[in-house]
C-alpha cells in the first residue's frame, strides 16, 4: 500500500475528501497532512479524520531538510490540496512525478504566482469565460508548468458569479482529485 502526504494551506475540505476516500481503498493510505498555516482549518479536520496534522514554517521547508526528511520517511506520493507555498527544487528532485496538485481552472490559462482560489475565478468571471474547469498535474519548480494529468470543465453562463464559479469547480474537485491521485498510483505500479 502506498503513502500518502497531503500538503494544505486552508480548510482542508479537499484534504478530507482524499482522507476518507483512501480510507476505503487497498491502493493507498494517506499517513500525514502538513501544513503551513497554523489557523488553518484543516487541522480541526484532521483530528476529526484521527490524522495527523504537522505545521511547519519556511525554514523548515526551504532553507533545511526537516520537512523533505519527514517525507521521505512517511512519502510515497505527495498531494498538493490547496497548498500555496512553491514546492523547492529539491523535494520535486526527491519525489520526480511523485507530486500532484489541483488547480481551480483550466491550463495553461490562469494559472501561476498569484492564481489561486477567488483570484482565478475572479480573473474567469472577468474575462468572460463561457467555460472553466479544474487540472491536475504534476508538480515541478514552477508555480502550475507540470504535465497536465487531468482536466474536467464545467459550463459558464453570464450570471455565474465568482462566487458560483468557486462552487463549480469545487464540485468537480470533489468528484475527480481521488480518483485522478488513485489512476495515477495504479498506473505507477503496472
């Protein structure tokens, strides 16, 4: 059975949705979460999921190998959930197409620094999109520029506001980030 790291900035609900997802599956177990905001609300859903929730800061991350060293104990594949720090060169070294995110649209468009959340769907609303959507990809050093794995869109109309689009995307993030992570470990292990 695979090991799973989720990495989450926020409320986690995409974290919980792979936590209890991989909870009733035989490919993948997810052992650990961490996480960079010591606010954040996915630590309350982890202690509900009974999972642990690390915090780490900068320095842990980039500047020394604590946080590469605690993943290359408990990782074998690492999901990016709402996560919004750049991963460093050297953890995508340590886990080469091992690292996967979701992004709230479709890329290349609205994608890097900056482009998360409210921002994106703001920027789709703003521009007029008649349709948006979720990718998933691997995770190199650049904010959104690995493989394209998946993407799902959804129908835009006029009167969709951000706030609608926010919902859209969230629910096919709910419905496709498990099982696009699950594929993707299949496929690693023929």
């Amino acid at each position: 059975m695979k090991r799973i790291v989720i990495f989450a900035s926020g409320s986690g609900s995409n974290a919980e949705n792979i936590i209890k997802f991989f909870n009733h599956t035989k490919t993948a177990k997810v052992t650990q979460v961490f996480c960079n905001n010591e606010h954040a609300k996915v630590f309350e859903r982890c202690k509900n999921l009974n999972i642990k929730c690390l915090h780490f800061n900068r320095v842990d991350f980039s500047k020394t190998d604590t946080v590469l060293n605690r993943l290359k104990e408990q990782a074998d594949y690492i999901i990016l959930a709402g996560f919004l720090w750049r991963i460093p060169q050297k953890i995508v070294d340590a886990f080469p197409n091992k690292i996967i995110n979701i992004h709230p649209a479709l890329l290349p468009n609205y994608g890097g620094k900056g482009m998360y959340g409210m921002h994106v769907h703001n920027a789709v609303k703003e521009n007029k999109e008649t349709e948006t959507g979720i990718t998933i990809h691997y995770v190199n050093e650049h904010y959104d520029e690995g493989a394209i794995i998946f993407q799902a869109k959804t129908a835009l109309n006029e009167k969709d506001t951000a706030a609608k689009i926010a919902e859209k995307i969230h629910v096919l993030e709910q419905r496709y980030f498990p099982k696009v992570i699950e594929e993707v470990i299949l496929s690693d292990n023929g």
